[in-house]
C-alpha cells in the first residue's frame, strides 16, 4: 500500500502544480488509507505535506512574477490565525467519542473524516461548475481586501480540522474578489497554502505531537518532485478540462468516504 501512496503523493503534487489547490484535498485520504494513519494524526501530517509542496511550488510562481504580495498577505494572516485556533482549540475540546446510543456511535475520527468527505463533495462542485472572473472595480478596493481578509480565517479554519490547503476556496477568492489573473492567483494561493500549513503544523508541534519524519519527508518529498513536474507543464495543459475531471474524480472520492463513513455509525 505504501507505493500506491507515494505515487498518490506524486500525483497530488502535479494537481496541485497545475491548479494551485485541489490537489491537497487528497492528502488526508492518502494518508488514512494508503499509510494506515488515523484521521487526526492525518489531519497534522496532511499540513507538513500540502505546506512543504505549496512552497516549493509558490517559489516557481513568484520567480515568475505570478504573486500579488498586497493580497496574498490580506488573506495569509488571518488564514493563519484560523488554522492555529482550529488545531489549539477546536480539535483537542472535541471528545473521543461523541454520542453513543444503542448500536449508533459517532467518534471524532469519523467525525473529522465525514467533515472531509462533505468538503470534498463542495471542493468537486467547485471546480466542475465554470466561473466566469468578473474582475471587480478599483472603487471597491477596501471592500475587497475585507472580503478577501474574511474568507483567508474562515479557510483557515477549514484547512485546521480537515488539514487541507482550501486553495479550491483560495483560488475563486483571489479571482473573483480581488480581480487577479489566474496564474497570479494560483502563485498567490500556492504562497498561502505554504503559510497556513506550515505554521499550522508547527503549532501542532509546539503543542507536543509526535511526528514519524521519515515518513512524512517521504512522503512529502515525493509529492514536491509532483509539484515542480506540475508547474512546469501547466501552461501545456488545458486547466479547465483537467479542473473538470478532477472534480468528478474528488466527487466520486469523497462520495465514497461519506457512505463508508456513515456506515461505521451505525456498527
């Protein structure tokens, strides 16, 4: 299972090369299922993962020019403070076990895992459904730094409990709120993915979780050599096709993991 899971990993980082986000919307499953990890621990792990990957691939994108510091920080900032409340606050006050009535049980591992499945659900619908970008007037730059700062701790609190990046919700942000053009979008988003994640995971670290390196750089190193393969091909790939298959395949995914999910409730 483990080489279906570094070339799973490989994969990711190519999606997440290519678009920017979505990519890291695997991860957790990857994780889960192909390691044998539980849920929670995966969630942590997840964050090292997309964070180390986005870097890589947010350094190909600003060498570039393909980044808007202005926004990218509006969003970074309170993304970050998002996924910290998330990881310190929301994830160590959930029990074990959260009700238990007759052959009926919900724990916080299915609980983390349905919360997924739901998220990949909105992330497959969000990418299958064409956008038109209606760039929004200079008028309203205040406004929009808001918006963009208010939907950055909102994902951050997404990407803390379910330990993925949310550059499915980053991208249509920076698009569509604040008018930047795709390719510096997805700079700007992989450079907050980066941010998030890392910072997420280190606080994850800070709070005394134990953390199998050799696994995670692994991992983690198969899926940055993913991401620079990815990067250097996007501009040979028809994205919206590629964003299009890749929602129904994560709509399948998370489909799946729901009903598989919802099954061990009830056992």
């Amino acid at each position: 299972m483990a080489t279906f899971g570094l070339i799973a990993s490989f994969l990711m980082g190519i999606i997440l090369g290519l678009m920017g986000g979505g990519g890291s919307i695997l991860t957790v499953p990857i994780l889960v299922y192909l390691f044998n990890i539980t849920p929670t621990i995966a969630t942590g792990y997840s964050l090292f993962v997309v964070g180390i990957t986005a870097l890589v691939g947010s350094f190909m994108y600003i060498r570039k020019g393909d980044f808007d510091f202005k926004v990218g920080m509006a969003f970074a900032i309170p993304s970050v403070i998002g996924v910290n409340l998330s990881r310190g606050l929301v994830i160590p006050f959930i029990p074990d076990t959260i009700f238990s009535f007759g052959f009926l049980e919900l724990t916080k591992e299915i609980l983390v895992m349905i919360v997924f499945a739901v998220l990949m659900i909105a992330a497959s619908y969000s990418m299958i459904k064409r956008r038109k970008a209606n760039p929004p007037s200079s008028k309203n730059e205040h406004w929009r730094i808001i918006l963009v700062a208010t939907q950055g701790f909102v994902v951050g609190l997404i990407a803390g409990f379910v330990g993925a990046g949310g550059g499915f919700l980053i991208i249509p942000a920076l698009v569509l709120l604040a008018g930047l053009t795709m390719r510096v979008a997805i700079g700007t988003s992989l450079t907050i993915i980066a941010l998030q994640s890392l910072i997420g995971f280190g606080g994850d670290i800070l709070r005394g979780s134990i953390v199998d390196w050799k696994l995670l750089g692994l991992i983690a190193g198969t899926a940055m050599i993913g991401i620079v393969a990815g990067s250097r091909i996007a501009h040979k790939i028809n994205e919206q096709k590629l964003k299009v298959s890749f929602g129904w395949f994560v709509l399948i995914i998370g489909a799946t993991i729901l009903l598989e999910q919802l099954r061990h409730i009830s056992m």
